[in-house]
C-alpha cells in the first residue's frame, strides 16, 4: 500500500508531507454562514406597502401556528493540509484534501429528521502543470487514497495559480473548495425544487447568504421558496445615502429584541435580492457586546428579481421573521461562541455534517 504523496513521488512528481504551518493558521475558516455580498444601494425599503418605522416589532406567532420552515440545508468543510508539490516553474503550491459535505432535514411531528445527506473527498491541486501530468496526478492519487490503510474515496480537482485576479494560491485553492461545496448544495435546493416539497407554505432555510451562489441565475426557479440566513456580516457597511447614511454596525446596535429592519435592495450580478436584519436578543443577553451576535441577516428573492422595480410584500417578511424567531435558542455561551445568532435546526443539520467528517489524523494516514 502506497500513500499519495509517494504515489505521486514515484509518478516524478516533486511533492513535501505538510509542515503543520498555513498562513494565518486557519486559511479556511467555513464563509457560508457570513455576508461578504454587496451592500445595500439605498434607504428606501422594498416592502410593499412601505414600513413607516426603521424597527418594525414582531408579534410571536400562535402555538397553533403551522412552522413555515420545513426544510433546513447546510454545507460544511474540513480541509487537511496535504503538503505542497513543485511545478515546473519551481514554485512550492499547496495540497488540500477537503471533506465536504451537505445536509438536508425536514421538521416533522416536532421532531428533525435527515433527508439527505451528500459529501465528497477531494485533493485540491495546483493546475500549473500539463494537461497529461495533471491526468497523470489524479489517477496515482485517486488509486493510492482508494487502496490506503485507511481507504478513502477521494476526488480531484485543480485550483488556478497565477489569474488575473492575483489571488493567492492559497486563496484560490479555498475559492475553488467552497465553490465545490455550494455546487453540491445547489444540486440539492434543484433537486427539492423539481419534486415540489419546498413551497410557500414549507420554505427552505439555508445557512448562509444567497450571494455566495456564484451561478445562481442559472437556477433561479429554484430558489423561489428559500430563505438564507447569514450568521455574520460585516459591520462597516453603509445603510442609505446622503444624510440618512449609516453604518450596518451603528443601525443594529439600536435595534430592540423582537425587531427587524425593512427590506433593502442587494445587487447580486444581474439580479436583486430583498435582505433585512433581524434582532433574535438583545444586547443585554448577550456576552460579546463588540460582536453581532443576537442579530441575523435574511434573504430573499422578490417575485421578479431581474426586474427594474423589485418589491417583496411586507406580509412575507414579517412572516418570515417572525417563524424565524421562533427557532431560535439552540445552544448556550459555554458551547459555542455564535450561539446568539444560531438557529435550531440549522444548528443540529451543522452538527450532523461535522460528525461525520474524518479527523485530520485519518486523512494524514492516506498520505
């Protein structure tokens, strides 16, 4: 049995065992639950009729009310750091083995159950090499990673090197690697979408913002009925224009508990989608005053996003936020850090995925 840096040592490539040093020491950090998207264009609500306040109150919903939310869709990684290969120009380029997975839940009877559950393994290198060599490189990879100790059905894919966006190899492996996951949960939203589970009346709830979905105009039908919730966003982008410009930071730290802001227009490419804050606490609940923790960023698509005048109906959000609300609380200080800013389901469906992911000690076994 032959780990896959020798097998690739043995195929002439030149390749190094991980040293245990990353830039930054966490170069890759899960963004699906953060808004790195554009913000907003201006102070002038969607909403249709239009909200006359900047904090509007929700009401708690009815026991007796059905749970709006239905279905919960979460992608995570956890990307081992597999050494480095040199290229023929003599550069040292990075090596990735990623664990992706996407899971999907349904509520029922009060209860959550897993639906389905998709994951891949996948080495992740440098494409600065011949179209042969890189053929080359997959199969010996591919083959040692299947007949290791510990055997592991493993993926390959290349990451660009030298764009004309200059990123970083380690920026453009982590692009290529999230890229990976939110395709896979794209095929997953499609798939739901074409059987006719997710409605109006059962929506979807994704972890993370729906701009991260770089090819989403492409599937838009599919997601007419999913809602995305970010966790974290960031806190220095300008709300409105003019004398009513503010700072997302400063708009929400007055927000009260129970409360949310008006629908506001986000650009994504061609299209518009209707975001809005939602306070699920307040400041005085929460330990990390500096942090937005206790405030969620929600998404939507208004009925014709690729229109000149997109509206959302102020009905629809407010019942939104208030079904989301009522998944609030999953889990304490003492137990995670974002606990202000989790949402039930979502959080277990989170749990579930990181569950089933290797430790890094059983991926470094197939090296």
């Amino acid at each position: 049995m032959t780990g896959i840096l020798d097998a690739l040592r043995d195929d002439k490539f030149e390749c190094f065992g991980p040293t245990g040093v990353t830039e930054n020491n966490e170069p890759f950090s899960s963004s699906s639950d953060s808004d790195s998207g554009p913000s907003p264009l201006g102070f002038r609500s969607m909403e249709e009729p239009c909200p006359k306040r900047q904090y509007i109150h929700l009401e708690r919903i009815s026991d007796m009310d059905p749970m709006l939310f239905r279905y919960f869709l979460d992608g995570s990684e956890r990307v081992t750091d597999a050494g480095f290969v040199i290229d023929p120009r003599r550069r040292h380029l990075p090596l990735f083995i990623a664990q992706i997975g996407v899971a999907t839940t349904y509520l029922k009877d009060g209860s959550l159950e897993l639906l389905h559950y998709d994951s891949r393994n996948i080495l992740f290198f440098p494409d600065s090499f011949s179209p042969e060599d890189l053929d080359a490189a997959a199969r010996v990879a591919c083959e040692a990673a299947r007949t290791s100790k510990l055997p592991l059905d493993l993926g390959f894919e290349r990451y660009p090197v030298g764009g004309i966006d200059h990123s970083s190899p380690m920026e453009s492996a982590r692009a290529r690697i999230l890229a990976s996951m939110h395709k896979l949960e794209i095929d997953r939203i499609s798939r739901l979408a074409k059987k006719g589970d997710v409605t109006r009346d059962a929506l979807l709830l994704i972890d993370g913002s729906l701009a991260f979905y770089g090819d989403i105009d492409r599937h838009l039908k599919s997601f007419e009925n999913v809602v995305g919730v970010a966790k974290s966003f960031q806190l220095y982008r300008n709300l409105g224009k003019g004398k009513n410009l503010r700072h997302v930071g400063t708009f929400i730290s007055q927000m009260p508990c129970e409360h949310r802001s008006p629908a506001y227009c986000t650009k994504h490419r061609n299209l518009n989608i209707a975001s809005w804050y939602l306070r699920l606490y307040s400041p005085n609940q929460i330990a990390s005053l500096g942090h937005p923790s206790g405030v969620v960023k929600v998404e939507v698509f208004p009925e014709q996003p690729a229109g000149p005048s997109p509206k959302v109906a102020t009905a629809r959000c407010e019942r939104i936020s208030q079904h989301l609300l009522a998944l609030r609380a999953p889990t304490t200080p003492s137990t995670d850090s974002r606990w202000a800013s989790h949402l039930y389901p979502v959080h277990l469906t989170e749990r579930y995925i990181k569950s089933r992911f290797r430790s890094d000690f059983t991926i470094k076994a197939c090296l």
